[in-house]
C-alpha cells in the first residue's frame, strides 16, 4: 500500500509542477495567436524539393529535339515547365500522360513562358522524325514543348539521378521499358517546385495519369507563373 501512496504523490507532484509552469505560457500563447500561427500549415505555398539540405535543381542537359534541334537546361530558364520521361511506343500509361499534358497546354497557351520537356527512354527508336511524328499525333503545338532524344545513359542518368523518375529497361514490362508516370515541376529558376501533402510533406512529383494530378498541376503551375 505504501508503494502505491508513494507513486500517486509522485504523479500528482509532476502534474502540479506542469500546471505551474507550463499552462501559463499556454495561455499566453493561444492569447497572442502564435500558437495557430505555428500549427498551422500553408498548403497553397509551393515548397522546394531538398535533398543534402540543398534545394534541388533541374541538372544541365543537352539532346535533340523533335526538329533536331539542340535544346538545354539553358533553353528553360525564365519559364515555369513540366519534366516527364516517356517513349513513344508504350502501349500502357504514355498515351494517358501525353493526352493529359495536352490539357495543360491549352490551359496554358496563352502564356509564353510555360513549357515541357519530355525525354524518351527509347532514344535508339525515337529519333527526330519519330518524336515530329509523334508530336502531330498528339497535337502538341507549344513551342516549349520539346520531345528529346539522345545517348541513352545520359537519359537514364537523367531520370534516376538527376530527378529520381524511376526508367529502366525491362522485357517483361509493356512495350519492353518500365517507367513512372510521374512528373517534375519547374520554377523560372530551374528549381524544383512541390505542393504539400495533408501533413505537411513535399509530395515531390505530380501524377500526370491521375486527373486529380492535373488538376493540381493546373493550379501550381499558374501559382509559379505569377512569382
């Protein structure tokens, strides 16, 4: 019984000092509105991607595009853009993600500063005229949209390392390469730009097969071209 007394002393004793001296400072808080300014998250602001505590950037590129010209990381700055990895005889999610990045280019077409860089993971088949050709079938017309080939481990080295949108090739997977259907967004000073998810993390990358990834895209991509 002893022992009981003892520890019902003790936790009422710790529960005394808490309401002593940390209650007060509590109140004065939620008083003086800092308490809700701290817990509360701003999910409209479009946090940069860190990694090494260092705020991750679009790495330089160099490749040819759907009219052999030489485009680079140069080409972007300035303008808000979409970074995907793809190839034009995918049978699976490619068709899905071109169409709904077709979506944003209208949404967009009235701004001169919004563009897409798409790479294909399949450069071997995808040359110039390939990608022209593609390029008329989806009827991609802005000017900033580049569809880029080149020396495939500069493309691979691209998507896993530089941006971490996963490609590989793979005989078992449809149409022989496997890839994400995820896609970077690109602030006018080549950096990497997210929303935040419902706890406050960066969710990194946007669904560009999933309407609702769009939708999102809609409205950050507009957000950045005001900044």
């Amino acid at each position: 019984m002893k022992k009981n007394n003892y520890t019902y002393v003790w936790v009422s004793f710790v529960i005394l000092i808490f309401g002593i001296i940390f209650i007060p400072r509590i109140i004065d808080r939620i008083k003086s509105g800092t308490t809700v300014e701290e817990a509360r998250i701003d999910k409209d602001e479009l946090v940069y991607v860190v990694l090494n505590n260092e705020k991750r950037k679009v790495p330089e590129f160099s490749f040819l595009n759907q009219d052999s010209l030489l485009i680079t990381d140069k080409d972007y700055r300035g303008k808000v853009y979409l970074v995907e990895f793809f190839f034009t005889t995918c049978p699976s999610i490619c068709p899905i993600m071109s169409k709904n990045l077709v979506q944003l280019q209208e949404e967009f077409k009235s701004f001169d500063n919004f563009g897409i860089a798409s790479f294909s993971i399949n450069p071997e088949h995808d040359t110039p005229f390939v990608l022209k050709e593609y390029a008329e079938l989806y009827k991609i017309t802005n000017i900033d949209w580049n569809l880029l080939t080149g020396a495939k481990r500069d493309i691979y080295d691209l998507a896993n390392y530089g941006f971490n949108i996963y490609a590989a090739e793979d005989g078992q997977a449809p149409g022989g390469f496997e890839h994400s259907g995820n896609v970077a967004l690109i602030d006018k000073n080549g950096f990497i730009r997210s929303r935040r998810d419902d706890f406050g993390n960066p969710i990194v990358y946007y669904s560009a097969i999933e309407q609702e990834g769009i939708d999102m895209l809609k409205e950050d991509i507009a957000k950045l071209l005001k900044e």
